[in-house]
C-alpha cells in the first residue's frame, strides 16, 4: 500500500511559471498547467506544427480543457495559506483591525487590551482597499502610458511602410515617364531619383530616431513597473517567535536590532531563543536554491556558534561553522551588504559581498534537514533583509 503524503506548497506550482495554478487546464498526458502558460504553448504548437507537451513530450491531439478540481483545489489552498498568515501570534485569532496609532495588526482581543483601548482601530480591508486603491492607480496610469507607447511604435511602423511604399511607387512612375522621353531629359531624371531618395531616407531616419526613443521610454516604464512589484516581494521573512526578548523585529519581519532590555511583556514561546539574542527565518528549506541579501553596514555583531555565520571577531571579518571553528577573512573591509545562497542540489553555502560579487567563503556539506536562514546581533543598528530576489526550485 502507498504511503499518505500530505500535500505541499510544489503539489499547487504549475510546471511552467512555477507559480500557484491560475485558471488550470489539463493535457491529454496528464499534466497541468496554468491557463496563460497553455496559451504561450499552443503559440508555440502553432508555428512548429508540434503539439508536445512542455514536461514529457507527449503528443497532444486534442486542446486542453480547464480542469475545475484541481483549480478549486489551488484556490483552497490559498484561502488556507492567507487565514494562517492572518492570525494574531498572541491570541490566534484572525488579525482584522489596524491600530492607525501604533500601526499594527489587531484581533478582536488585542483591541480590548489595555495597550490599544484607547486608540483608533479600522479594519484591515478598509485599509487594504484604500492602499490597493492607491497603488492600482499608480500602476493604471503606468500601464496606460505604455499603452500609448506601443500604439504610437505601432503607428510609426506603419508610417515607414508608407513611406517605402510611396517611395517606390513613385520611383516606378517616374522610370515609366521617363523611358520614353529625349536623352536631354535623362539628366532631370537622374536628379529627381536621387533627389526622392534623399527625402526618402531623411524621412526613414527621422522615423528610426523616434521609434528608438520610444523603445527606451518602454523599456523604462517596462523596468519601473517590474521594480514596483519587487518591491512588495521579499525572499526571506523573520519569524518573531523566535527572536529573543531583547530583539526587536520591524512590522514588515524583514528587520531586527538589539534593544539590550525588555520594552514590553513578550509571550514565553518553546521556539523563542533564550540564551542568545539571535532570530529564525520564518520558513526553511530543504530542497532547492535560494538567496537573500541583508545589509549590515553600521551593524558590527561578532560571531554566534553552532551554525554557518559571517561576522566581526575583534573586529575583523570571520566566518564559523557548526564545528564552532573561526576562519579569519584577512585583507577584507566590512561590507555594507552581504549576500547568502544556499544550494541544497550542490550542498554549498555562499557568503558574499553583495556590491561588489567577491566571494568570502563557501562551506560545502550534505544538508540532511531542513535549514533556516539565521540572524545574530548584539547591536543596535538593525540587520535588515534586502527585497529582490526570489528563490528558484530545482
């Protein structure tokens, strides 16, 4: 008998864009796929006359129908994923009020506290909505100057075929005048050739240089609209029942510091570090690569133990490992950014200077578990986490 295998994230990714199903439809083979990746497909099956399927080749006969199980199931499993990340840590209910005071996220309960009775509370649709209200806005006006952009590039390929099509139309007049005519006129037409053609390439000329400048206008807004939606994108995030009772962790959990006291009273959590004042990702990894980036430019944390670490000892850039053994970096400065990749695949682990790509150490080892991104300060400057880049499957 086979064993149970509870679902997970890689169960709900379709093939193609690695992202969750959207609108899933099925091949004749069995595979699936989301409805706009298929649609790429049969792009493609159109012009090389082979219907094969991305994944194992199989020929398909007939068109992919939209497959209604498993997009209810992808739907379920993100309504499961968003209820989860909306609870409150502290009393587990559903976090559905914004304290506009202290800017932070609120249950039914939280809001009768004593910390927040006396402020001003909204809900969090009402001020999801507003904020998407907002960036949808921006993001509208974006789309529709891009808009413009490729109609007017459009207009002005248009405009070239035109031009061409004038110009050789009035070539071909002026030879058919001109053939029959007295040699004294073969100068004149001479001159009226060559005259057309310049105005024919000036014209072209002019066309090109603005349909170059509108090629940049696109590519920028193409590059504004791609950094916007990086920015909501975080590759790693911190997970606040970990941090230790001195630790502060920001709002957004992509940042922590040193407070050196406790500020306020925090839930005694079993997975809360006690000893050290250090702070877990909030998922790990067991498969796969992945990378983040954090900045650490006035941060000057020595070394923790026990794990794979960069850091100051004595204030000179080191490295550890889990056998607790410190490699000097000699003839290197701190860094204002500092790069991690994890390949699991390879079995590497990679420290690096962000800005400037060198390499400071890459420890090799068989990851037999899962491993958590780690982070150590003793500092009050903050250790934050870079937004950017996303983590690949293999």
């Amino acid at each position: 008998m086979a064993s149970k295998r509870p679902f997970g994230d890689a169960d709900f990714l379709c093939p193609v864009c690695r992202d969750v199903f959207d609108h899933p439809v099925v091949l004749p083979c069995g595979h699936s796929g989301c409805k706009d990746c298929i649609d790429c497909i049969e792009q493609y099956w159109r012009v090389s006359d082979s219907r094969q399927c991305p994944l194992c080749r199989q020929i398909s006969a007939n068109n992919p129908s939209l497959n209604f199980a498993l997009r209810n199931l992808c739907q379920a499993f993100l309504d499961h994923r968003r209820y989860l990340e909306d609870l409150c840590e502290v009393h587990h209910e559903k976090r559905t009020l914004v304290c506009c005071d202290d800017e932070q996220l609120l249950c039914e309960i939280c809001r009768e506290s004593e910390e927040h009775r006396n402020h001003t509370c909204r809900p969090v649709q009402e001020i999801a909505e507003e904020d998407k209200a907002v960036l949808l806005g921006k993001l509208g006006l974006l789309k529709e100057k891009l808009h413009l952009m490729k109609a007017a590039n459009v207009e002005n390929d248009f405009a070239e075929m035109n031009v061409q099509g004038e110009a050789t139309y009035l070539e071909n007049q002026i030879k058919d005048s001109f053939k029959h005519l007295h040699q004294l006129l073969d100068d004149e037409e001479k001159a009226m050739l060559n005259e057309l053609k310049l105005e024919k390439e000036k014209k072209l000329e002019s066309l090109r240089d603005k349909i170059e400048k509108i090629g940049e206008e696109i590519g920028m807004l193409t590059t504004i609209i791609k950094d916007l939606k990086k920015e909501l994108d975080s590759p790693v995030v911190l997970d606040p029942n970990t941090a230790h009772i001195h630790l502060s962790v920001s709002d957004n959990l992509t940042r922590v510091w040193n407070e050196f006291e406790i500020t306020e009273p925090i839930p005694n959590n079993l997975e809360r570090f006690d000893h050290c004042p250090c702070v877990l990702g909030s998922v790990g990894f067991s498969t796969g690569m992945h990378t983040w980036d954090i900045e650490v430019e006035h941060n000057s944390s020595n070394l923790s133990s026990g794990v794979w670490c960069i850091g100051l000892k004595d204030e000179i850039l080191s490295i550890t490992d889990p056998l607790e053994s410190h490699v000097p970096l000699l003839g290197f400065e701190k860094p204002a950014a500092v790069r991690v990749k994890l390949d699991l695949t390879a079995g590497q682990l990679s420290f690096s200077d962000l800005l400037c790509e060198t390499v400071y150490h890459t420890f090799t080892h068989s990851f037999t578990e899962t491993v958590f991104p780690f982070f150590f300060t003793d500092c009050q400057y903050p250790l934050t986490i870079l937004p950017g880049v996303k983590p690949e499957e293999i």
